[in-house]
C-alpha cells in the first residue's frame, strides 16, 4: 500500500525518507515540488497528485509536507488518515512535531515508522501498544543513562498485542490513580452583516486524561445525552451500550487520548456568546477610510469571555492603519495587510472597541471587497450546548481513583461577513 | 551502494551532530558530533563501533546499533559495518537480549541494507539467526523473525521462507500470525509461482477467529488471489460478526472487500423501486426507465426479498459510521452508497458531514465522493446544505468542491437562499468558479435564469478581468438557450472587446455576435471591423472565432462586409498556424462563389446558421459513481493501476447456501437440514449459528503442519472444532426431534445422584408440564461458604460471619442477599445491633437488615442485608453498632456472587454465546485438579465457584452453566470442555468483560485445586 515516506519541510528540503518495499528515487517529489509552486498558499497543495508511475498523497501539519509514494489503487482516505496518525504519534512522543525535533530523535522516528507500517500496511497504531514496544525519550530517563552510562537494557520484553483490550498496555500502575476529562467545544459560526447568524454549528470533543492503575472499567453518563445525536467514538468505547442506554462505556488507554467527539448542528439552537459591531467604510475618490468595531458579549450565562483576539484581512488597497483601541493592542502588518487586535477579557461594564482611520493607496479606486472579520475567544467552565457530564463511575478495580471534569468553550471558526 | 538517502537535506555532515541521541553520545568518544568524515576520522569511528559490536555487552552492542541507524539516517555510508554487525549481533542469540529496541534497531538495519543496497547475500548469512528466531518463546521475536526473513529478496530462500509462514499461520501467538498474513505479499511478489501454496495458507488465515488477524489477511487475499471469491464464502458470515472488533485499517480493507463481494453475489435492493414510481432518479432517461421497468415487473413476479446475509452486512456495518477514523467512516458510506436500499443510504450523510469538520486533506477526499452522491441522490445532503457553505479560510481547492456540491443541491425551492450565498462569494473569494456556479445553476433550474444572468451581466462590471470573462463564457452558454430575448446583453458584451483580454472570453463574445448577428444587424459589422484591425495580435482561438464572424456576416450581410472578409481570410492565409490557414482556406472555398464551386457553397448558409444546440453545463462529477467511490480512482477520475472494478448486479442471485458454514460430511449423510432449507427466520438464527460452529479448519491443512511449537495449540483446537461440528449437527435437527434425542441421551448416561435435578428438570421441560423450578434449588446449598465479617476478639465478644444465601433478595431483586449470622459469646446481653454510616462506591446501594433488639449473652440470631453492587466487587463498608460500640466491617463479594443462576436451553445458550464473541470472549486451558475429573466434581466446583445454573448439554465432554448479573442483567456463560488426562478449555462469555476476567480466575481455582 504505502511505498515510501517523503518529509519535506517549508522551504521545499527532504529532510527525511523512509521506504517499506523497495527505493523509490527522490525525485518523485519533483511533481510535489511542482504543485507546491503552482499553489499560492502552502495548504493549496492538493492532496492527491498523479505521477507517471507514482501517486502521491500528501498532508501538511506543522508546516511539514508528509508525501506517502503509493504504486497502486488503495483508498485515499486510507493513507491519509494514517499520515495524520504519523504526526499525532510524533507528537505524543517529542511534544512537538517540528522538523529539529524530528531530527533530533530519528533512531526512534524509524523505529516508530519501522513498527506502524510492515510492508506498506499498518501494523501497529494504537499509541499504547507504540509505548510499549518503543519508549518515548524523556529528559529524566536521557540525564539517567547519561549519568550512569547506561541504557534502558534490561527491561522485560514487552508482552505487547496479547491483551484482550488491545488499546490499553497491561501492569500498569500509579500510586495516584487520577481520571481528568475535558469538555471542549467550539463554535464554528457565519454572522452576516446584519448580526443574524447564517450558520452555526458546535463541534465538541471529549479528551481524557486517564492514569489508573490496572482494568478500570468505567462509564461514564451525562444528564442530556440527547444533544450527542452525531458521535464519533475511540474503538474503547462500547457502541451496543450507548445504542441502548446513551451510556459511554469503556476500558480507557493509558493516558492522554481523545474519547469522543460530537458535532451538534445548525439545526438545534446555537447560542452566540458574542456579538460584533462594525463600521468599516471606504468613500470614493477619498484616500481614507473609517475604521470603527465594537465587541460585546451576549448569552455566556454569567462566564467572562477571555482571551478574546479580533483578526481582518483588510483589502490591499489599505496602506496603513492608525486606530485607537480602548483596551487591549493591535497590530497592522502593512505587508500582508493583516490587522490583529489582542483584547483580552470583555468587560461587559465596558465594552471594548477599537475606532479610527485606515489611509489608502492615493488614487486607487474604492476596494470593492470588505474585510471579513475573524473573532477568536475562550470561555472557562462552560460548554455553551449544555452538555454536562453526569457521573464516572470505575468498576473492576477496587481503589477510589480522583475524578475530574473541565468544560471550555472556544471559538472555532468564527467570521463575521462584510458589511455592505 | 548509489544511493544515499539522506544525502541532499544534510549538505555537510557535521550538521547531524545533535541528532544521536544524547545518551549515545556521552558514553563515546566525541567523534560523532564532529565527524567530518573525513577519512581517518570515520574509519577511527568505525573501528569504535565494530569494538563496541566486539564488546560482551549488550548495553554497548545497542550503542553502536543506534548510532548506525543514525549514520544511515544522515545518508552516511555504513555499509562496511555489515559484516561486523551480522557477526556479532547476528550470530548471538537473539532471545538473549531482551530489549525490543535491540531488536528493532537491528530489524531496521537489516531491512535497510536489503532495501537500499540489495545486499540480499549479505542478509544470507543470518538467515540462520532468524531461524532460530522463529522458534523463540516471545511473540514479538518470532514476529520480528519473519518479518525481516520475508523481507530478504532472494530466490534461493523462497522455500524457507514458505515454511516460515506456513509455521507461522498456525502460531499460537495472533500476533505472530498476524506477520505471517503480512509476509504472503511479500512472497508472492518474489516468486509468484507459489501462488498456489499461499493461497492454501491464506485459506488457513481466513478462518482464523481473531480480529487482529482477519485484516491483515483480507489485505493478502487481495493483494494474492483476489479472483478466489469463492474462499470469502465460508468466511462471509464471520468477517461480518468480527468487523466492529477489527482493528481500523482491516475494517477498511474488509469492508471494500465485502463490497466487492456482495456485488457479485446479492441482488440489487432497488430494482423494484422503480416499477412503484416513488423515487425515481431525476436524471433518468426513457431508455433506462423501460428497462429497469422490464426488471421491476420481473421482479412483480417475484417479489424481491433481501438476502438475509446482505442486511447482515448492512446491519454490522453501520455502527462504524461512527467511527473515529475517517478512512472507515469513507469505507462505510461507500458501502451503503453501493449496496443499500435507496430508503437506508440516507444515513450516511450526517456522518460525511461530520468529517467536513476533520483536516483538509480528509475534506477534500469526502467532498470529492459528496460531489458524486449528490448528482445521483440530491435529496440525502440537503438538510446538510448549510454544511457547505463556504468560509473564506477554506483553502481553494475546497471552495471549489463546495461550489460544486452547492450547486447540485440546487434546486426550485432553495435557489434563492443558493444565490445569496453565492452573491456573498462574489464579493470577497475567487470569483470565476462562482461564476461557472450560477451558470450551472441557472441551466439546471429555469425558474432563475433570468436573475441569475442578471447576476452575471452585473458581473460583467466587476474590475476583476478573470471574472468578467468566466462571466462571459457563462453568460454565452446561457444566452445559447433564448437569444431573441437578450439582445441588450449581447450589445453590452460587444462593446467589451475594447477591453476584455483573456482569449476564450473574447472568442466567446465574437462567437456569439456571430450566431444573432441578426439581433445586432449594425454593431455586428463595426465588431468585425475592429477585430480586423487586430487580427495578427490576437490568440488563435480568437483568430478562429473571428474567421468565423467573417464567414457568417458575408452570407447574412454581404453589402457590408465582404471586403473586410476577403482581408481576414488573406490575413488567415499566410498565418502561421497551419489550422488557421486550413480554415480559411476551406471557408473560402464554402462562402465564396467562384465558378469552380461545388455542390456545397449552395448550403453555405445552412451550414454556418443552422440552430444550434444549446449546450448542458454538466457538472464533472457526473458518471463518476462508475468508480467504487472513496477510491483513488474515482478521486483522479481515472484507472489507478491495481483498481478493480465494482462488479454489476447480478441477473439472478448465485446459490446463496455456499456461505452456510459447512458441517461434517458424516453428519450431513444422516440427513441434517439447514434452517435455510426449512424455510426458518435465518436472520435471527444465522448469523449466531455461524459463530458458534464456523471456521473449520480444513483437515487437510492441520493435518500437514508440521510445527513443533504449535502442535500443542493445534491439536487442541481441532477437537475442540469436532465438538462444535456435532454441536451444530444437533443445531440443525428439528426441535423435536433433537429433544428427543437429548433425552434419550440424558437417560442413557448413569443417572449421578448431583445430576439428578438436571435430568428431572429436563424431563419437565421437555413435556412443558411445569415451569422451570425456580434457580436456587439449582444452586447445591451445601457449598455456601462463610466469611467473617467480624472476629470475636476485635468484636469483643460479639462474632458476626456472614454468607452469601444465593436467594433473591425480596425487597429488591438488584441486590445480592447477605445472609449475616450474629454471634454473642460475652456473658451480657447486646442491645440494638443495628447498622449505620454505609459506606459505598457511586451507584452502590444497600438495604440494611432490621435492627436485632436484643441479643442474649451465649445466643446465635440471624438477619439478612441487601446490597446492590453494580456488578462490581467493590467492598460495601459499614459500621455495625451496638448500645455501646461501633465497629468499622466491610463485605466484598467474590465475582461469582454477583450473578444469579438463570436456565437456558442449549439452543438459547448457543445463540447467546454466539452473540458474546470477540472481546467478550475469554478461553483459558487448564489441567483439572485430580480431584475434579469427572462431571459431578466440576459442575460442584463450577456452582460453588459462582452462582450459575446448569445448562443441558448434548455432549458429556461438556458442562456449560449460565447466569446473570444481579444489576445490569448480563448474561454470564461458563463453558467447561474436558479432554483427555484431565486437560479441559474454559470459557466464559461475558458482556462484562471484568467479570468475565475475574471469573475466570475464580473458576480456574476452584477446578484447579
């Protein structure tokens, strides 16, 4: 399936390869490098790309092109998604995925690559099973074996692959045995210029946290599992019980993995938790524009909207832009004509809004285009669908392990259309 | 050696010196970090490493194993080192070392050197290592083994290669059979002449039970002997039960598969659709509507049913939609695109809608397939359109695919809110595929032309020159369809040949002027005018369009306009494009009379003004659906090298009783019936069947491996398959008739004196004269086992024991009932023994007994407590008070005391037990204690054990017992199987995985001891 493995970085450099079958020439990134060119943007790289011999499938994380080399029809979803788990493990093991990181810990890239891919199919991708065979390097075991001189030899060879639950590494152990899960959501929203919502949809997700010791077995139930009609699951999760009692039940990884995520649509009411107002006008004939924006917050039950940053691509006709924000700072890139306002938190008492001129381009007509405004913020304690986790219950062990549950509501991508 | 790897992206070596890892650099001499590789510097680190190869120990050895692959990775040459690495890793014993990393560090460096420099005969000479590697105890080494051996590319090793894996197909270890299904491709592409003997061992894998193995092997199947359809039909069933338990990549690679696969043998669930007229396909022809009639009313005749093994398929597949992995996801919603009844397919779209949430490059894939999907059914997506609105963030190969799906879902109802949206683009994002959209849109829906090309004259404006002439080429196609109306749109467009440059909008705008220069009888001429003026400038597809105007004013308009012909055809004449001469040659030869002309001047005029028609904007998705969807080759819309095509419907349905799991030859001459045969519902009662009894090994095959490691583990599970061939030869009797012979069986056996309500309790089923006797006269009282719950010293004087009496607990039929005897040895009287403060885990509860008034010095009382425990063994903590003291007790219940006996047939119990497969299955081997040989002593130590009742049982090899839990009501089955000299197979299916797994280490005590 998977032939080879290209990366290649920002600046066009195959920095590494790695092949299952056979050599295939580098090269072959030639018609990556190709596309790459055509595309004004580096993510307009299409996905898919049709050589002679060769198809390349490639995605882009971290500023970092991974190019699989396929000979033969096999689904693209398919490599995709694996390249995609390929970047999540890297990260999971060196924090980053960054091409020094990469670098720096290439024994273990190709001892990972070496052990989720066998002849070109996966073998191995749960990131339990991946620990337990390969161990991640950590700063502690590094100074360790560099003080003593030695290395991790005698370690029992994993019995990996034999358990039953072949997500969750067997003999695990922790003197605290702790269970966090977070509740985050974000909202994806289209505002037109009136303020009324075109769209506007919450994807949430359930990350967990879970460091206990043994089987644990635990479900987990919510007061309004209704909001949860369009799911997707980890393989822990049993599928016939939340069918049948809208209870999420599961022998959890060890460690940090992703529970579920949900998606709940436009068509139930989505609560808007801000709102903008803006001005932004651009006269003919006159070399100066208004600029005036105001935010505020609207249906965040009592919560502080934070962190709150504003982004507009502002037409290219804009030379400079001089404003004054009444809290907060911005920044006007007169290159890319991006401007950014960092507000912080919105103080409902006083609403933060950023007003004054933006100079054009002397001559130029009237920009025909009006900025779309990207709004960014973080809500703490709140999932703005209502969702609220029940209880966590733990059977198949006997300690009492510590709970914990967060909620955070973010924005996603949230745009306000041009005014008119 | 040619190629270095690495060598571009690290330019100077000195670059990698960071990127050993740091703890292999402290413990060497510093020359890694500097190498400049020059010559004595690498030899010097060279010689380090092949004395740290030299070195006994294993720590070391490692060392310079990673600090090779770190050279290779940097592209340095490191191939001198072979030698000493075969020597003396190699040639160690691998099971010595036990760090994986070891072993994968030297895996990679081997697989390496036969990847990039074809060493083959180098990578000979440890081919003894792997041998020996393939008969170690650990798993991992002996997958390791193979791998590395399947990998080496040599003819001369083909043979034992093939004896790897045919050893490894009967391994113990799934994971180690999981290898072996991955090293069939890699011999097969080596020597494709062992097809045959491969394909006998993938058979082998096929009927393998586990889920790790059936994906991997379905890969191998496809990639050796894909034509073999016929090995998939034992398998069908199976493969459809296993799915939701495999892991993500086999469920994409067995859900095509199946696909595939029930194309060539299911028939198509909407052919009789048709014939009712309720939804049809709107972008049906007459032609296609008479035939699919002529099948429908075939298909009157008969009415359709579906396969039953088909809605299997539907119904496994569908929970994956829910899916984390959106690669399955894809696989599912093909399947159901190609496979379902039109009514079902609709719930696939929410879960393709949810992708659109995933990273790019997994939208663009789906909304490549939702673009397909939408063309044939409009209707699935359209609650979804908002979906696919676009955001200005979108990269635009997504916009582009959005555009193309909100124009498919266009139609007579949503238009208006379509169009606003894509006003709104206009406005701010690549405008010309707008364009193409409203154009589309306005071909496909009549109702809007009007505005939508008032939309694109608007366009016309815009300052944009790509827009204006998409606009154009759009805005021709349009007019194409009712020219007599637009003549003022068509004066606006002439007057934009002064400015428009992009070729195909100028080309367009003379085309059209051409066609209805009769609507514009006085610009028509002044454009011809100009054109001629800068004819030698132009583009050639604008030079043909204006030989072309020419041609058509000079028969319309002659009086005119025949000068400035003539120029432009001499113009034409001498161009350099020899298409452009051809063109004008031929045209002048048509429209000029000379006296030489032939028949065909005389229709010159019909020729150029015949009506031409208008032309369909279609989108290029259409047809695409040929290619199975979510494949490469319905992305590229092109054959990918290795695509298979989707097979058609069948005509008529191919014997479907090839996928009954075959019983035993013996068995069937005594004349079985299948339930198929009979008429039975097969959808409630096949697929459990077929777990039970399916996967026979073929004789043949077991009887030839000749494993020494895994004869063990053969031999045991080929006895353990004759018993479930007889089991399912009594399946498929008649129930009476099977009945009867239980019977006959039950009586014919030595009546035990412990197995006596068995039998009676059978009888009594049997002529349903009585109900079932209620359970706890199953459940032998003698085998109570007591516990203490408090000791007389640190009860000072007061004892308490309790036991679990295994009667229903009356107040709440969820609790499990404690039995508490209550023991005063003081010589006073306790008063008010009662108890307070519970103590209990979330969900737990208790039903405290009544408080015991008073307990005389010397007296025994008794009392009985509830206690709910969630199916867990979590203790129950409590204080137990008197008039004077507290004392802090607790109860923790053993697992086998938190189910109640239930009776099942063996039928219902084969049923269930079919249901509890995969993962909530749990087999162990076991040598009996010599106590517990026969039947009475392992049914005695089983019920002490755990609360279970006997289920009749057929086989006298075998004792199966039920129960539930007392909370959630899950079903708990024990399966003892005996064989000879006191070996026997537990098994316990368990909904509850913990429980299964505590109570298989209970019952191993108890049968062990």
């Amino acid at each position: 399936m998977i032939h080879s493995l290209f990366l290649v970085n920002a600046s066009g450099d195959i920095f590494l390869e790695k092949h299952w079958k056979s050599v295939v020439s580098r090269s072959v990134c030639d018609y990556f490098f190709e596309a790459q060119e055509r595309a004004t943007e580096p993510e307009n790289v299409p996905p898919v790309i049709s050589t002679p011999h060769h198809y390349l499938i490639s995605v882009l994380r971290h500023r970092i092109y991974f190019v699989a080399v396929i000979q033969s029809e096999v689904p693209p979803l398919f490599v995709i998604e694996f390249l995609h788990r390929v970047v999540d493990t890297f990260q999971d093991y060196f924090g980053v995925c960054t091409e020094a990181a990469i670098k720096d810990n290439v024994v273990v890239v190709y001892e990972l690559l070496e052990e989720m891919l066998d002849n070109g199919f996966p073998l191995a991708t749960e990131s339990n099973i991946l620990k337990e065979l390969i161990k991640p390097p950590t700063i502690l075991r590094t100074m360790v074996n560099t003080i003593t001189g030695s290395t991790n030899v005698g370690e029992q060879l994993p019995t990996g692959q034999l358990s039953v639950v072949p997500w969750r590494r067997t003999g695990v152990k922790y003197t605290n045995n702790e269970a966090y899960f977070d509740v985050v959501e974000e909202i994806d929203a289209i505002i037109d210029k009136s303020g009324s919502t075109i769209t506007a949809e919450i994807q949430g997700v359930i990350d967990a946290c879970v460091k206990l010791t043994g089987m644990p077995d635990l479900t987990l139930s919510f007061m309004n599992p209704r909001l949860l009609d369009d799911v997707s699951f980890h393989p822990c999760v049993r599928f016939k019980r939340w069918e049948a009692e809208r209870i999420l039940s599961f022998i959890p990884p060890d460690g940090n993995f992703r529970l579920l995520s949900y998606h709940v649509s436009s068509q139930n009411l989505v609560a808007i938790p801000v709102y903008v107002k803006h001005n932004i006008t651009f006269r003919e004939g006159s070399s100066q524009g208004r600029f005036d924006l105001t935010l505020g917050p609207k249906q965040t039950m009592g919560k502080a909207v934070e962190s709150v940053l504003v982004s507009s691509q502002l037409p290219r006709g804009v030379l400079n832009a001089s404003l004054n924000p009444s809290q907060g700072t911005y920044t006007f890139d007169p290159v890319t004509k991006l401007l950014t306002w960092d507000v912080g938190k919105i103080n409902p008492q006083k609403l933060p809004s950023l007003k004054g001129t933006m100079s054009l381009q002397a001559g130029a007509s009237k920009p025909d285009e009006n900025p779309t405004i990207n709004i960014q913020f973080k809500i703490q304690q709140m999932a703005i669908s209502g969702l609220k986790v029940n209880r966590l219950d733990m059977y198949g062990e006997k300690y009492k392990p510590f709970k914990g549950i967060k909620y955070m509501t973010k924005a996603g991508k949230f745009q306000d259309l041009p005014t008119q | 050696p040619s190629i270095h790897p690495f060598s571009s992206a690290y330019p100077g070596p000195g670059r990698g010196g960071s990127s050993l890892s740091k703890d292999a650099q402290t413990s060497l001499s510093p020359d890694t970090s500097s190498s400049s590789s020059g010559g004595i510097f690498s030899s010097l680190r060279h010689d380090d490493l092949k004395e740290m190869l030299d070195s006994n120990k294993d720590s070391l050895k490692l060392e310079a194993m990673k600090r090779i692959v770190a050279m290779i990775a940097r592209g340095k040459n490191a191939s001198d080192l072979f030698p000493a690495v075969v020597k003396n890793v190699a040639c160690k014993n691998i099971e010595v070392c036990n760090e994986y990393s070891f072993i994968l560090c030297f895996l990679f460096y081997l697989l390496h050197f036969i990847i990039y420099f074809e060493q083959q005969d180098l990578a000979l000479l440890s081919i003894s290592t792997f041998q020996r590697g393939l008969k170690d105890p650990n798993q991992l080494i002996r997958a390791s083994a193979l791998r590395v051996l399947s990998s080496i590319r040599v003819t001369i090793i083909v043979p034992i290669m093939m004896l790897a894996i045919k050893e490894a197909a009967s391994d113990m270890s799934p994971y180690v059979r999981k290898t072996a299904a991955h090293a069939i491709p890699k011999l097969y592409s080596l020597d494709p002449e062992q097809k045959d003997q491969l394909i006998e061992v993938i058979e082998k894998l096929l009927a393998d039970k586990t889920t790790l193995v059936a994906g991997s092997v379905v890969m191998a199947f496809e990639e050796v002997c894909l034509e073999r359809i016929d090995l998939i039909h034992k398998n069908y069933r199976k493969l459809c039960n296993l799915l939701i338990d495999v892991e993500e990549w086999g469920q994409v690679v067995i859900i095509n598969m199946l696909t595939r696969y029930a194309r060539t043998q299911f028939l198509n669930p909407n052919i009789n659709k048709t014939f009712y007229g309720s939804d049809e396909d709107e972008d049906e022809d007459e032609e296609e509507k008479e035939k699919k009639a002529e099948v429908a009313a075939m298909a009157k005749r008969k009415p359709y049913v579906m396969d039953p093994d088909h809605r299997l398929l539907l119904r496994n597949t569908k929970p994956l939609l829910q899916s984390r992995n959106a690669a399955v996801v894809m696989a599912v919603a093909q399947l159901y695109f190609h496979l379902a009844p039109k009514a079902e397919v609709g719930v696939i779209a929410k879960a393709l809608v949810r992708l659109l949430r995933s990273h790019s490059e997994v939208q663009y894939v789906v909304l490549q397939n939702v673009a397909t999907m939408t063309i044939k059914r409009r209707g699935m997506f359209e609650p979804y359109l908002k979906s696919f609105y676009i955001r200005s963030t979108d990269p635009t190969q997504i916009k582009v695919l959005k555009l193309e799906v909100l124009t498919n879902l266009a139609n007579e109802t949503n238009i208006s809110t379509i169009l606003r949206e894509f006003q709104t683009y206009i406005k701010s994002m690549d405008k010309d595929f707008v364009a193409q959209a409203i154009g589309r849109c306005a071909t496909n829906i009549g109702e809007v032309r009007d505005t939508c090309l008032n939309g694109l004259v608007q366009l016309l404006s815009n300052r944009d020159e790509l827009v204006v002439a998409e606009s154009v080429v759009v805005i021709k196609k349009l007019l194409q369809m009712q020219p007599e109306k637009h003549s003022d749109i068509i004066k606006h467009m002439a007057k934009l040949t002064d400015n428009i440059q992009v070729p195909m909008a100028r080309a367009s705008i003379l085309w059209l002027i051409g066609e209805y220069c009769e609507h514009v009888p006085k610009i028509a001429p002044d454009v011809l005018r100009k054109m001629a003026k800068s004819f030698t400038n132009e583009e050639d597809i604008v030079k043909l369009q204006i030989i072309n105007l020419a041609a058509k004013l000079y028969l319309t308009n002659s009086k005119q306009t025949k000068l400035l012909t003539q120029y432009v055809l001499n113009l034409a004449k001498y161009d350099q494009n020899y298409d452009i001469r051809d063109r004008a040659r031929f045209i002048r030869q048509l429209i000029v009379p000379t006296e030489k002309s032939g028949a065909l001047s005389k229709y010159a005029k019909k020729l150029f003004l015949a009506l031409k028609p208008a032309p369909v904007l279609e989108s290029t998705f259409k047809d695409r659906d040929h290619f199975q969807l979510g494949s490469l080759s319905h992305l590229l819309n092109a054959k990918a090298g290795g695509y298979q095509e989707l097979p058609d419907w069948p005509e008529a349905a191919p014997d479907p009783s090839v996928r009954n799991v075959e019983v035993k030859e013996s068995v069937r001459a005594v004349g079985t019936v299948t339930y198929r045969d009979t008429g039975a519902p097969w959808a409630l009662q096949g697929p459990q069947k077929l777990e039970g009894s399916s996967c026979p090994r073929s004789d043949s095959a077991s009887g030839s491996e000749g494993s020494s490691s895994s004869e063990g583990s053969g031999s045991g599970s080929r006895s353990e398959e004759t018993e479930e061939g007889s089991e399912s030869e009594e399946k498929e009797e008649d129930k009476e008739e099977k009945d009867k012979k239980k019977k006959k069986k039950e009586f014919k056996k030595p009546v035990q004196e412990s197995e006596r309500w068995q039998t009676l309790l059978f009888v009594k089923l049997v002529n349903n004269a009585l109900p079932p006797p209620s359970p706890q006269t199953i459940a032998p009282s003698s085998a109570l086992k007591t516990y203490e719950l408090l000791h007389r010293i640190t009860g000072e004087g007061l004892s308490v024991e309790y036991c679990f009496s295994r009667q229903p607990f009356s107040p709440d039929a969820n609790m499990v009932a404690v039995q508490m005897e209550f023991t005063n040895n003081t010589t006073s009287d306790t008063k008010n023994l009662h108890m307070e403060e519970v103590k209990l885990q979330s969900g737990m509860r208790v039903k405290e007994f009544p408080e015991i008034e008073l307990l005389p010095a010397g007296e025994t009382a008794t009392a009985v407590m509830g206690i709910d425990f969630c199916d867990s063994t979590q203790a129950a903590n409590f204080q137990l008070c008197t008039n004077t003291r507290k004392f802090f007790v607790s109860i923790q219940p053993p697992v086998g005391e938190l189910m109640r006996p239930v009776f099942l047939t063996e039928n219902e119990f084969k049923k269930e037990q079919g249901q509890l497969m995969g993962m909530n299955e749990i087999t162990e081997k076991l040598t009996l204690g010599v106590k517990c040989r026969n039947e009475h002593a392992i049914v005695q130590r089983v019920t002490a054990a755990a609360n279970l009742s006997r289920v009749p049982c057929g086989s006298d090899k075998e004792c199966r017992f039920a129960g539930r839990t007392v909370t959630s009501g899950s079903l708990v089955l024990v399966t003892v199987a005996t064989r000879d000299e006191g070996a026997a197979q537990l098994m316990v299916n368990c909904e509850k995985m913990v429980i299964g797994t505590m109570l298989v280490k209970d019952i191993l005590l108890a049968l062990t001891q």
